[in-house]
C-alpha cells in the first residue's frame, strides 16, 4: 500500500497475518522469549524476510531494547581503532544488534556530550575505547547502562574493562632495542590534557616502563622523551625535537603505530635511512604497519582480540550479568626491517 507515492511501513501485525500467527508470538520472536517453538520461530522469521519487516527503534526501546550498541572513539585516524571494531562486529553477527559509533572529540566536553547522545538513544550497551572523562563519569554512566571501558588499567565495579598489558609491551620494545646494541633510545608519547587518572593511562604506563627499562640498564643519562600526541602529527613533532638533541639518538620508540608513521616522515625529511641511521620502534602491529615499503617493528595487542572479548563482556552485561571483569591482552613483539643494530 502506498500514501501519496511512499510505501506504507511493515508493521507486525502485517508479520503476523502472513505468517497466521498472533502478534504476541511474533513480538516473542523478535525479544527471543521463552515458549516459542523451533517451527513458530521459522515461520516468524521468514515472513519478517520476505516483507522487510524492521522493527521500530523507538518501539523496541519501550519494550526495552533497542537492539544497539554505542562504541565511543577518541578519533577515525587511528589505524588501530577499525581491528576493534572488526573483532566487535564478529561478536555480534547474527545477534541482531547494530553499532552506533560516535567520536569523543578533543576534550572531556566533548566527549560528555557524545556519551550522553548514545545513552538519550537508549543502546542496550556502550563500548568506550580510551575516554577521556573522569572516572566519576564512567560510573555515573555504567551505573545507567552496561559498559565496558577499553585501554585505561583501572577497575570498577559497574563497568567491565579491557585492557593491554602495556608494561610488558613496552618493556618489549626497549629489551628489542638494545639487544640490538642500542643505548641512545628515545621515546614519543603522548601529553593527555584533561590530566586525567594519569596513572591509570596506557601512554602513562607505556612512558614510565621505557624509563624504567632504561635505568635498569644504567642508562640514566641517555632517557629522552619527547611528549606530544599520538597522531602522525605528534610523531613529526616528536621526532624532530629528538633530532635536534645531543647526541642524537640511535633509536626511537613511538608509543603508538600513528605516531611511528609521523616520525617516519620527520626521519625521511631529514635524510636518515631506517634503520642504517636510525631505528624505529611502533605499538599497536597495525595493518599499515606490515605493509613492505614501511615494515615497522611494533607490538601486537590484537585489536581484534579487543574487540570480540568487549562484544562479548557487553552481551553478557545485557543479558543480567552483574559481577565485574578485567580482561587484559598479553602484547608480542613483531620485529621487522625498521629495527637493527646502531651505525658503527
């Protein structure tokens, strides 16, 4: 049926007539409820097919559920942010629920108004990789809804986490380096400034372990860090601070695979081979970091693997899941061409 030119909307009682059963079963089907045969539910589902039935999101949201998931993301830029949302979207084939992505933008104000326009959308559940806001907000918010926090190392009992364990994968980088030979390591991370839980923060962690690595070894003298961003254009800055330090150092390592592909143009520009001149060290095993013309040594924390276990820990807090989990990725190290030994 039409109404001046635009085809009316299925709705379910249209559902149920052609498939010769009530609109109670039908709406059964759609919540998965209990009682509903093998035979009925078949029956329900080929007819929603055939009609291209969907549900209204503001009536499923009245009973309840939308049938949504709202992923929040400090940007698009990143390379390593899509191999989470690979691993999310793998969880929820065939559960029916669709993802809604919204970015935090720069600030913790920003952020806030992201967040509270997915929950006024009402998703049944809200992935948050790397927020910005307080931890205040974080529970204000998975006191509300389900949640699960992806990359900060802090635990809370209304929200699930998960988390890289970035110690080890930094030390893994540092150890790398200097079996290589190398003592004039440098390091790239990353200024957040809203300053929140600073501790808690994986560049933080990743920052203070290459430190720490480096005094154990009695290279106190030969710490150098260039605090920027982790983005291409944090990595050039980084990188050009710490060629103009002397002595120049014989290796860097960049805190995320973003900032490594900046400090690669910064190297370039300033006419240093990698790694005859200088090597470079990358954290996240991105896609673009295999590629051979770039063949960056980095750490792999499997965004995958990220993703599929925050699809996961989500579904079972909508299904009645209370009691709160920690899950953490244990890193590897790829090396590749972009590592070797310092120039003699």
């Amino acid at each position: 049926m039409t109404t001046g030119g635009r085809r009316r909307r299925v709705t379910i009682a249209d559902v149920a007539r052609h498939a010769g059963v009530s609109t109670t079963a039908v709406s059964k089907v759609l919540r998965s409820a209990y009682g509903v045969s093998p035979a009925m539910r078949d029956r329900v589902k080929a007819a929603i097919e055939e009609l291209g039935y969907r549900p209204h999101a503001a009536a499923r949201a009245m009973r309840g559920s939308t049938f949504t998931i709202g992923v929040l993301l400090p940007d698009l830029r990143n390379p390593f942010f899509p191999e989470i949302m690979d691993g999310l979207y793998d969880q929820l084939e065939g559960t029916g629920y669709q993802v809604i992505i919204v970015l935090g933008g720069r600030d913790a104000k920003a952020e806030t108004r992201a967040i509270d326009a997915l929950v006024d959308r009402q998703v049944d559940g809200l992935l948050m990789v790397a927020p910005r806001v307080s931890r205040t907000r974080l529970e204000e918010v998975g006191g509300q809804l389900p949640m699960v926090v992806l990359g900060p190392h802090e635990k809370s009992a209304l929200y699930d986490a998960v988390l890289d364990d970035d110690e080890i994968g930094a030390e893994l980088v540092v150890r790398h380096l200097l079996a290589l030979g190398h003592r004039r390591i440098a390091h790239i991370g990353h200024h957040e400034h809203t300053g929140r839980r600073s501790a808690a923060m994986l560049q933080t962690i990743r920052a203070v372990t290459y430190e720490r690595v480096m005094r154990e070894h009695g290279l106190d003298d030969e710490i150098a860090v260039a605090m920027t961003a982790y983005s291409e254009e944090g990595g050039f800055e980084g990188a050009r601070e710490l060629l103009a330090r002397e002595p120049r150092p014989t290796a860097i390592f960049a805190g995320a695979d973003l900032a490594a592909f900046g400090a690669l143009t910064a190297l370039h520009e300033a006419g240093l081979a990698v790694p005859a001149d200088i090597s470079l060290a990358g954290y996240d095993n991105t896609r673009t970091a295999a590629l051979s013309d770039i063949s960056l040594t980095s750490v792999d924390q499997d965004g995958g693997v990220m993703g599929r276990t925050a699809g996961r820990l989500l579904l079972e807090r909508i299904e009645g899941r209370t009691s709160s989990v920690t899950f953490s990725v244990t890193p590897t190290l790829v090396p590749r061409r972009s590592t070797g030994p310092p120039p003699e």
